[in-house]
C-alpha cells in the first residue's frame, strides 16, 4: 500500500495518521495519534542521533524531524534512545545543525570527504564532543552511535561540498 502525504485510520475514540518520514530509509513511516499527542517516530528520531547516509539523506531527514515536529507533540516515541521527550526532535535538529556549523569552517568540505571523523576532530564535532552537547559520554550509548555519527559527518561534507 502506498500513499502520498499520510493515511489516516478511525479506530473510534482514537486516529493513527501514518506519515511518510523518509530518512532512514526511504519507506519509513511513522504514526501520530492526535488524540494523545504522540509520535511513533520509529527510527526517524534517535537518542542520541539518528542515522543518515549520504548528504541527499541528510536533507531528507531533517525535513522528517520537521514534519513531525510541527506537529507538536507531547509525547514521543522513537525504537532507539530511552526518552519519550518531544525535545528528541529538537535536539536531532539541532545535532545536525551543529555538525553543519562546524564543518562548514573547512575551507574546502569536498578535501575531507575520505577522512570525516578527522574532519569532526578537527572542527570540533568529533563523537566524543557531540556527546557531551547532549549530556553523553561514549561509554553510555550503544557503540553503533559511532558509526551514525561518522556517517552524519560524511553526510554533512556531502551537502557543504555540494555533491548530492
């Protein structure tokens, strides 16, 4: 089944709106229930970041954090991150807002696409420094949070240097 900006489903007393979030993978969805204000937000939002691949993915994530956060939601509900804060939404926004800041003082993004954990250490944005903005350490998430936050510094060098 396919549909183009959501699905709703009348389950009585309460609505699933089923919403394309591409992002994470370009099916993904996820289900707001008006009713309670909140987000099944799946893996389109992540504690401490999200994944994206690539720097068309990137831009494509965003705007999913965006739908869902304009929908203000009082609860939500991502597969990975122990929260049910709506600020999960503003925080991975503002996790890549961060990375992109920080890159973009590279004089030439493109030069640092085959190094971008160099790249973060440089600037500023390494995993251990992205963690403690949000309050972490790396021994307190899942390790695999490592290669999502490599991958988002590849994903934001793509999108500096123009190349999605």
């Amino acid at each position: 089944m396919t549909f183009p900006e959501r699905l709703t489903l009348h389950g009585g007393d309460l609505t699933l709106e089923v919403l394309p979030t591409p992002g994470h993978t370009p099916d993904h969805v996820s289900i707001w229930i008006p009713e309670l204000g909140t987000v099944l937000a799946g893996d389109a939002a992540e504690h401490p970041f999200p994944q994206v691949r690539g720097g068309a993915q990137l831009a494509v994530t965003r705007a999913s954090l965006d739908r869902l956060q304009a929908l203000d939601p009082r609860v939500v509900l991502p597969c990975h991150g122990g929260t049910t804060s709506p600020e999960l939404l503003t925080r991975n926004l503002e996790h890549f807002e961060f990375l992109r800041t920080q890159l973009g003082r590279l004089p030439s993004p493109a030069d640092w696409l085959d190094r971008p954990r160099e790249a973060g250490e440089f600037t500023g944005a390494s995993y251990a420094q992205s963690l403690a903005r949000l309050g972490e350490r790396p021994g307190t998430v899942p390790a695999f949070y490592q290669d999502f936050h490599t991958d988002a510094l590849h994903a934001t060098l793509e999108d500096l240097a123009g190349l999605h």
